[in-house]
C-alpha cells in the first residue's frame, strides 16, 4: 500500500544515530497508523508477501532433508525455536490457524494461499523434527543445551505438539504433551540446568511451555493436576535459587554466567514473567518475594538504566549503556509490568499506578529512542519493540501504544532511509553485516515478523511468540 506524500516526507527525514533511528514526534497520528481499516489493508498485504517469502525458502531448504538458510545461503541444520526449523512451525501453525478463522483477512486481491500448501510443508517439517526427538527414557541425558521453549527439548516437544493438534493427530499430541510434562523432575534437579533459570536456555522457559500448554490445548482434570505439579516443582526450584542469589534490595536474584541481568531473555524480567504466569501455585511467601522484587525492578527502571547489575551490590553498572531491545532492555520489561498490571487490576489499586507509570516511562524511552538499526528481529529488532508496544495496550486499552506499535512498523518498512541505516550497520556478532544470521528464523528473521503481522490484525490477543500467554 502506497503511503501519502506528507507520510512518505516524514519518513525520509529520520535521524539516524550509532544505533537508533529517530522520527519525527506524531507519527503515530497519521492517518495510516490511526485508522483501523487502513492499516490493516497494508498489513494484508505486507503479510501476503512476507508469508510466500517464507514458503518459497522453506521449499528450497525442504530439498536440502530441511535445513534453514542463513545469512550466507547456506543451510545450516539448527532445530530450535529461536533460529532453526522448530520456530518456522510455530508460525505456520499460526498462520494455519488465522486461515481458518479469520480467512478474509489473509486474502487481499483473491491470492488466498492455498491451506493445502501451508499443511504440506509443516507435515515436511514436523516429519524432520520428529526424527531429531530422542526417546523418553532418554530425555534426562539431551537437557545440556537447553529445557526452554527458544533452546532444548521441551521447546521442540511443544511446537511438534501444537502442529500434531493443528493437522488434527490428537494421538501423538498427547504423547508429547506427556513427554513435555514428564520432563519436569529433570529440569528442577538436573544438575545441567539447575543453575540456569533465565527464559532462554532455563527453568523459566520451560514454565513458559507450561503456560503455553494450558493456554492451548484442553485437558482433563487430571492432566491440568499434573501440569500444576510440575509447575509447582519448577517455580519454587527458581524461587529457592532467587533467594539465594540475593543481595540487597532485591528479594530475589538470579544469574547468567555469572551475571546479573535484567532483561526478557537472560534476566529478572523474564523470570519473573515466568513466575507470575503461575502465582496461583506458589505459597503465600513466594507471592509477596515475587511481587517484592517486582516492585524493586519497577523503581529501578522508570530511570534509564544498563542490562545488568554488579553481582556483589545488586545496584546497575555505570559502565553499560540501556539497550532497548526485548532481550535486554525495555521491551521486554513492559512486558512484564503489562502482566503484573493485568494481575493488578481489581486488587490493589495503588499497583495499578505504579505499573501504569513505569509502563509510560518505558514506552516513551522506546518512542524517543527510535528504530533499532538492527533491522525487525523480534530479539533485538523493531518487531520486538512492536510488541511491546501491543503489550502496553492490552493491558491499558491506551490507543496510543497502538498506534505507537504501528508506527514503528510502517516505518521500518517503509523508509529507504531506515533500510539504508540497518544495512550500514556494524555488529560484530553478526556474519554478514545488515542481515540477520537466520534471516528466516522466529526470533532473529521474517517468521517472527509475520507472527507480528497476524496480531497486528487482532491486537487484543496478540502475545509475544513463546513468552507471553493469555492470562489465567
């Protein structure tokens, strides 16, 4: 969709900084980004490209016994939901579903993708990934690289799981369901991840597949006991090493090869995301420790403020710049308080301020920041800082934060100007500069953009894919 001639001006006088990009203020408020029908027009179409992008390159790889493509060319054989073949399932077990339900919706100009189409490369896919499941007994012996939704076996159990149940194998969904729940003792006591209690590789992703399992599938009263257990399990393993890893004023503190971070993936945040999804299992003095070191976050970053701490004084490094992406930085804390505020609601009232102003303090350092030049990841990208933005209104109702989410998209895919920063960007952890190592992975490429394009159409159940979930 074509954008106005006063749009397409604004566009091209961003300010390009070492590693944001800048707007001019009010761009939320054209015409595009405030009206519904509008935007969501060229979200159809966004999506119709994007989505055939992404098939034509998973057929390619399909030759190759299903490998992704990296930022080379080359097929590389990653199986996890962060940047392998795991994550591509994820969003087409998304878009399969949106078919269904919301077909109109993904038919702009009648090129409807044929579900025939859709159906047959997740079968190819869910065949490999089947392949890669090492028997349940064992399941204790493969936890070394992850029992996280993003990295390890629990996160492949799961998204196998969820495309057995979309191609309707009830059967084999089951099986893995219980494979995913056996897993827990392991996790709580394996001395491999017993340490490790972040979303990305740990403990709190795994509460994630947890919370992901009840968030979509039903079951019995008994299986939902034992989910319960084994969450009951997990949370109080992380909650009794929060403890222990304390240092005033924290209540609870946790650490990731050896440091003390506060964001999304490796952090406080996440962790206590995780937690919170499951307060109901948790005893009255780990709800007040959770909430305590909720609150002592929430202080904390209304201010700009650095990734990580000083292990030894709990207080924020001087030496470390904030960083705006989900990952690290305030994307993925609006996250969070979005939860704790949704939790707040009805209960305590002077929560409901607090979480409510440290997520306006939040959301306005991301819009004054501007464009990650890291391009539209969802880890460290502007799709990431979208969904935060999308978190913030579910929570408030706020148009603001809406229009601020769909800001921050149209531009980044828009502007020449933009484009050209993210391709002259230098980032040294990356192979090829401007491309993301996994271009068509979840977390780092355009499978976690098109999840982003489907909420964009429903933005009252958008959830970040693998981390948040509807509440309980």
């Amino acid at each position: 969709m074509a954008a106005s001639s006063s749009s397409t001006n604004r566009l091209e006088t961003l300010t390009i900084h070492e590693r944001y990009v800048s707007f001019p203020a009010r761009h939320e408020d054209e015409e595009l980004c405030a009206r519904d029908e509008l935007f969501n027009t060229f979200v159809e179409a966004r999506l119709d490209f994007m989505m055939r992008q992404l098939l034509r390159s998973v057929r390619r790889a399909s030759c190759e016994a299903f490998v992704v493509v990296n930022s080379r060319g080359a097929y590389t054989r990653h199986t996890s939901a962060y940047n392998g073949t795991a994550g591509i399932l994820v969003v087409l077990v998304r878009y399969l579903r949106a078919m269904r339900h919301h077909r109109a919706q993904l038919s702009p100009n009648n090129s409807r993708l044929d579900e025939s189409h859709v159906i047959q490369l997740l079968w190819s896919i869910l065949n490999n990934l089947e392949g890669r499941i090492p028997s349940p007994h064992q399941h204790a012996h493969h936890l070394d690289h992850g029992a996280a939704f993003y990295f390890g076996l629990p996160g492949l159990l799961l998204t196998c799981a969820l495309a057995h149940r979309a191609i309707g194998n009830s059967r084999r969904t089951d099986e893995l369901l219980q494979q995913l729940i056996a897993l827990a003792p392991h996790i709580a006591h394996n001395r491999a991840v017993r340490d490790v209690n972040e979303v990305l590789y740990g403990r709190a992703g795994y509460l994630n597949c947890l919370s992901l399992v009840r968030q979509h599938f039903s079951m019995s009263s008994e299986q939902n006991a034992r989910i319960g257990f084994a969450a009951s399990t997990i949370a109080t393993a992380i909650v009794n090493q929060g403890r222990r890893s304390a240092v005033h004023p924290w209540p609870l503190m946790w650490h990731f090869h050896h440091k003390a971070y506060l964001g999304a993936a490796h952090g406080v945040a996440g962790i206590l995301h995780s937690l919170l999804a499951w307060s109901p299992v948790l005893d009255s003095s780990q709800r007040i420790a959770v909430a305590s070191t909720v609150d002592v976050l929430a202080h904390l970053v209304a201010r700009p403020c650095p990734s990580s701490l000083h292990t030894s004084t709990g207080m924020p490094r001087t030496d470390r710049e904030e960083t705006m992406h989900w990952c690290h930085g305030p994307a993925g804390h609006i996250m969070l308080f979005s939860a704790a505020l949704h939790q707040a609601h009805g209960v305590d009232n002077d929560a409901v301020r607090r979480y409510q102003t440290v997520i306006e303090a939040l959301t306005s350092r991301l819009a004054q920041r501007g464009l990650i030049r890291k391009g539209l990841g969802l880890c460290h990208g502007v799709s990431g800082t979208c969904y935060a933005f999308l978190s913030a209104y579910r929570a408030t109702r706020l148009k603001r934060y809406l229009r601020l989410a769909r800001a921050f998209y149209h531009i980044a895919t828009t502007s020449k100007q933009y484009q050209r920063a993210v391709s002259t960007y230098f980032d040294s952890q990356r192979d090829v500069q401007g491309i993301p190592d996994t271009p068509f992975s979840l977390m780092e490429g355009t499978s976690g953009e098109i999840c982003l394009l489907l909420d964009f159409l429903h933005p009252l159940a958008s959830s970040f894919p693998g981390f948040e979930f509807r509440a309980q």
